[in-house]
C-alpha cells in the first residue's frame, strides 16, 4: 500500500480520537498491524482498507486514471488552470459570474 493512503489514513484516525490500539480493536487487528498499514509498510486486502476507511469516516473510490487530475481538482479546487475544473468545457470565464 503506497505511504500516501497510510498518511491520510492515520491523519483520519487521529481526527477521530482514536489510537492505533483503538482502531485495531474496532478491525480485530493488532495495533502493530495497523502501524504497519499506516506506514504503507504492507498489502493490505481491499475489504481491510474499506472497513478502516468506513470507521474512519472515509469513502475508497476508485477512478479512472485519466480522469484524476479532474477529480484531484475538484476535491482540492486547485487547477493548473485559472477556470474551475467544473467550467472545463467552457472557452472563457467571466470573473463576476464566478463571485
């Protein structure tokens, strides 16, 4: 598992007050696997990550690699572009219709 997801795994779990002994609890997994997930020192199975992402208060999804510079700038409302990713089709954007 890439250390990215284990990053925003354990930011989510420590958003929620839980400890890795918690959260282990809840999966019944030891709290040194759940380390080792957020470490992205493991593989873990897809059912592992969706029921952590479920407790944690997280939606898995999976998209289509072309499509995830769109998705990224959705979520983040950055864009290598000044338009919003939702105007793409749109030519020009007037600034007041955007306020």
């Amino acid at each position: 598992m890439s250390k990215d997801i284990g990053r925003k795994l354990r930011t989510a779990r420590k958003a929620k007050g839980l400890t890795q002994k918690d959260l282990g609890a809840k999966m019944g997994l030891p709290q040194s696997h759940i380390s080792q997930i957020e470490a992205g020192n493991v593989d873990v199975r897809f059912s592992s990550l969706q029921e952590m992402a479920r407790l944690l208060d997280l939606e898995p999804i999976l998209i289509p690699r072309p499509l995830l510079p769109a998705v990224r700038s959705i979520i983040t409302g950055q864009s290598h572009t000044t338009k919003p990713a939702w105007l793409l089709d749109i030519e020009t954007v007037d600034e007041e219709e955007l306020s």
